[in-house]
C-alpha cells in the first residue's frame, strides 16, 4: 500500500507543473481506440508535431482482477507510445505509468478507462526544466590547497618541467622572468624564454591544468585589477599557441599575498612580490 502511495504522489509532485495534458478514453477490456478516440487522437498528433511529450499514464475501472487491469493499463500505455513514437518528440526520461485500477478516481466506469499524455509545447520549450521542477546541477570545485614554492625544496637549477615533475595538486611555481611594461599587463620581449618553456610543458603533458596567478607590488590597492590582467595576458599568449582554454584557469591577487611587506625596501623586494605564478590544478 505505501508503494501504491508513494507512486502516486510522485506522479502528482511530477506532473503538477506541466501545461498540458490530452486524455483518450477506451471502451471495456480494450487497449486499441475505438474509431471516435482514434479520430481525435489523431488530430491531437496533427497539432502537436512540435510538441514533446513528457510521459503517458494508463489506468482502468474497477471491474476485474487487480493483476488484469495492471496488464490492461500497460497495454493501454504501449498502444498509445507506439502511435507516437517518431511523429511527436519525447524526452529521454520519459514515464510510462500504468496504474491499472489505482488510477480510477471517478465514480463513472468509463472516465477511468483511459490514457492521459502529459506535453509540453513548443513556445514552453525554453522552460522545460522549470515547468518539471528540475534544477540544475551545482558544480562545487574541489578546494586545493596552495603549497608555497620555497616549502617544496626543489633542486638548485631545477627546470620548469623539473618544478612540475615534482609537484602535487596545489603546488605553486614561479614564472621566472615574466615581466611586463609599467603599469600595464603588456609583456616584455624578455620574457618570451619562460612563456615558451611553459607552452612546452602544456604540450607535453597534455593533462597537465593550471591556475596562472597574478600579484603585484608597490601599491596599497590593486585598483585596475591588473595582476588580473596580467595573468589573462598570458592565458591569451598560451591559448594563441593551441593550448585548450579549459586546462588554463586565471586568477589575480593584486597586493594580497605578498612575499615582502609593502612598501617594499628594496627593488629586490619589489620583484619579489610582483610576479606571476602557475598553481598545479591536476596532472
């Protein structure tokens, strides 16, 4: 019984919110329409070509045994689907609900000999996940955490490669010698030597994802976001090059985290801080 319950208030929850529905009425112990239901059956189709249809539910009267009216329901529901299969679209997870004498709920025998299409049409189309009540899916990223270059102890002249061949997930590298023009995230020539090294990485190691980072120094306040821009410049340099744009991800932290404290004391200090670092996403 609690079975019985429970599909029916799925069906109820389910449908409440689809627009449409068609009913199609059958005579006593017969799954095929007679002529009548079969002509308005019929025009229905003829109307709804652009329509999709969500699920069909059959049901019978009370008259019979339970196990012959579930198997009369069931048919009822084939007869119909194979009348509009290839002529209406159906959605992938269609329903095919056969309540046998469970679905008859009004007194007159012959309103429960039935089949009911539940359709959406064409202009709802758009909302078909709203009018079900189905909400997309929350995609919530894994949460990596950072690992400070300095605490992996990576040999003295160790290549980029060498850095990402001993890295895990998390881990952050250096860029070395990526500069750019003052104030701008405009690239110097000089640092075409490291992009190239990276690219070669990226290709390399064609699992390889990145985060590329972006900081910044001198100031209290990076109010043009330009440690984003910067790590954008390079992103566009690496996709310009065929590197997917799905294994690159950018992120800018202006003043944020720097390695020295701001001011800075020294031009060594400052280079220090602004600079632009790869975080190993997966490998």
């Amino acid at each position: 019984m609690k079975k019985k319950i429970l599909l029916l208030l799925f069906i109820v929850v389910h449908f409440s919110n689809a627009q449409e529905r068609f009913v199609v009425y059958f005579d006593n112990n017969k799954f095929e329409l007679n002529k009548t239901e079969q002509a308005k059956f019929d025009k229905w189709i003829l109307e709804n070509k652009t329509s999709k249809i969500l699920s069909i539910t059959g049901s019978t009267d009370e008259v019979g045994s339970s196990g012959f009216n579930d198997t009369l329901s069931q048919k009822r529901v084939n007869s119909i689907y194979s009348k509009v299969n290839g002529k209406i679209k159906i959605r992938e997870d269609f329903k095919s609900i056969s309540l046998g004498e469970k679905g008859a709920t009004s007194p007159n025998k012959a309103e429960n000999r039935k089949a009911i299409i539940h359709y959406i049409l064409e202009k709802d189309l758009a909302r078909e996940n709203e009018i079900l009540g189905i909400k997309p899916k929350v995609v919530v990223e894994e949460e990596i955490v950072p690992i400070e270059e300095e605490t992996m102890n990576f040999p003295e002249g160790a290549t980029l490669e060498d850095k990402i061949g001993l890295s895990t997930k998390g881990t952050l590298i250096r860029l070395e010698d990526i500069n750019f023009h003052i104030n701008t995230f405009a690239i110097i020539p000089s640092s075409k030597k490291s992009i190239d090294e990276l690219i070669y990485v990226l290709k390399k190691y064609p699992k390889l994802k990145i985060e590329i980072q972006g900081h910044i120094c001198c100031v209290n306040k990076d109010a043009r976001n330009l440690s984003l821009d910067r790590a954008r410049q390079v992103k566009r340099i690496l996709m310009s090059e065929g590197i997917d744009d799905k294994r690159v991800k950018v992120k800018g932290f202006g003043v944020s985290k720097p390695k020295f404290a701001i001011p800075e004391k020294s031009e060594f200090e400052a280079g220090r801080n602004r600079r632009v670092e790869i975080m190993i996403l997966d490998k």
